[in-house]
C-alpha cells in the first residue's frame, strides 16, 4: 500500500485533540492525542493542533489528505472556522495556518464535527455502505447529521440539522440560546444533570441524599441502571423526548437508520431505547419506521471521522 492510501483525521475538541493516520479499511497506523488547552488562547490551541498533526505525519513522504473537524460554524471552501465557542476561536483561517506551518501541498479538508461523524459512520461505523441515514451526537450538547442519496446534507450555510435548538413538546427548560424549550435542555449531558438537580422537576420523587458528594451524568445514568427512582424516570423522560424529535427526523429524511453517538448517546443507550422507540412509532407513519433501525455508534476513534471526510472529498471531485 503506498502512502496516497492513508488519510489523517484530526478531531479538535473543547479538551482534547485526537489525529490518526489511518487507511480505508480503519486501520489506525499512527495516533496523538493530547489537551486542547483552550483557555490559553487561541494561538495556544492553534499550534497544538498543528503539532499533532505534524506527530502522525512522522515519516510518511505523502498522504491522499487531511480532514479536520471542529465543534463550529465553518466555512469549508474557505477553510476557515467562523466560531467555536469552546476553544474560543473567531475567524481562525485554520487550513492556511496548517498549511503554512508544516510546508503541505496535500488537500485539506474542514467540516463540522457533527456532519464528519455522520461520515465516519457510513466508512467506519454503524452504518457502513448505507446511503440514506441520520447521525445524532449525545453529549456536551446535542448534534446531528445525515446523509441523504449518498450525499451530506449541509444546507445553504452549512447550518442544517441544528436539532438541538428543536423546541420539543411540553419542554419548558430555558436554553443558552435565550430561547425556551430547546431539545438539548434535556437531550445533553448537562442538559440530563440539570433536570436531575432541578427541585421544580417531578418534585413529588426526591433524590437520594449524597451527602455532599459532587454529582454527574455518569452517575445519574448509573443510578438509572440500578433502578433509583428519580434517575429511572428522567430516562423515561429523556426516551420519550428523543422519540419525538426522531419522529420529526424520520418523517422529514426518511432514513433507513439512525446512529446514535456521543458519551450520553452510548453510555444510557440501552436504557432509553425502548422508551423512545415507542414514541417514535406513535408519531410516525407505519411506512417509515417498518424497516427502520436505530443503532449505536462503533466508531472506535473520533478522528475517524475526521478522516472520512478526506474520501467522501475524493469521491465527490471524481
């Protein structure tokens, strides 16, 4: 296998930077991982990004590209993030910068991390080879992406599927957006660990005592596992507002899957299912849930998705 057989996948987070060189069958040849160290500054994080990527490239003469995700509004024509509230960027002209700095001719290519998760699980995950199928990322916040007929569905300006700010029924959680009802309020991991912590909610079932002891989402979906009360029922609630908003999913794209990522999304994936199952075949035409399937993520790395928008980049030039 020659080296225009790997790609470099690079996945830039609020915490950490993950970069694989890998091949098309997943294989990961090379890694770096290291901390994001947003808040000393852009440039700070900037030239760890551009290290790491300099680490994986360590004795490979040539690759066939460099795909880079980031949780923000990017431009890709431009190569430029418009904004990434979590690492504190504005206007960062990132693939210029690589560019410059490591001296590389290769296409490099920047996507949304949502929309190149939805990639990575069409060449490397649950939904390997289909062509008509939604990702939804569970976790800091709450993300989707699809891909329809085989193409990413982007929008105009890059802005489709911002399901998290999808006002839901009956959800009466205030948003950071300013906005009342969003379905991330509920459907994130902070959004989940605030509903828990929230004395308004289902006061009638009060939490245990924890005598002090510092409280999070890993817990409240652990408690869930060992039938706690009040953590049963916010998953009940949790299943029953992700049925809804993949009801609207469904009914709008018409997807043969739905993929279902992110630390939340995996973790309490057998515990929500069924629940929002139900509701999604209460809200749904028969039609479109009769072979529909939803699933969770395998992607092994969340560089790898990354590294998928390097082939679907290709595919698309052809």
């Amino acid at each position: 296998m020659n080296n225009q057989n790997f790609a470099v996948g690079v996945d830039i987070g609020g915490t950490k930077i993950a970069s694989i060189l890998v091949d098309p069958t997943g294989q990961i040849i090379n890694s770096d991982y290291r901390m994001t160290a947003a808040d000393q500054g852009p440039q700070e994080s900037i030239n760890r990004v551009v290290e790491s990527i300099a680490s994986v490239l360590k004795g490979q003469a040539e690759v066939s590209g460099i795909g880079i995700d980031v949780p923000g509004l990017v431009f890709p024509e431009l190569g430029i993030v418009e904004n990434a509230v979590n690492l504190n960027w504005d206007r960062v002209n990132l693939v210029e910068i690589i560019r410059e700095k490591l001296h590389l001719s290769v296409p490099i290519f920047l996507q949304r991390d949502t929309f190149a998760q939805t990639l990575g699980e069409h060449y490397y995950g649950s939904a390997l080879g289909e062509k008509d199928y939604v990702y939804l990322g569970i976790g800091s916040g709450l993300g989707a992406g699809a891909l329809i007929n085989g193409q990413l569905l982007i929008g105009s300006n890059h802005g489709a599927l911002e399901v998290g700010h999808l006002a839901l029924t009956g959800l009466k959680n205030m948003c950071g957006c300013g906005r009342i009802g969003c379905a991330e309020t509920l459907l994130s991991g902070p959004g989940l660990l605030k509903t828990y912590l929230s004395p308004g909610w289902r006061p009638d079932v009060k939490a245990p005592n924890f005598n002090g002891e510092e409280i999070s989402v890993e817990k409240v979906i652990g408690m869930a596992r060992e039938n706690e009360p009040r953590a049963s029922l916010l998953i009940n609630e949790f299943g029953r507002y992700l049925g809804e908003l993949m009801a609207d999913l469904v009914m709008t794209l018409n997807p043969s899957s739905i993929v279902i990522g992110g630390g939340v999304g995996i973790s309490a994936f057998e515990l929500y299912l069924d629940r929002a199952m139900e509701e999604l075949q209460h809200r749904c035409f028969p039609q479109n849930t009769r072979s529909l399937t939803i699933k969770k993520s395998s992607l092994d790395s969340s560089a790898l998705g990354a590294a998928s928008l390097v082939w679907y980049s290709m595919k698309e030039n052809q």
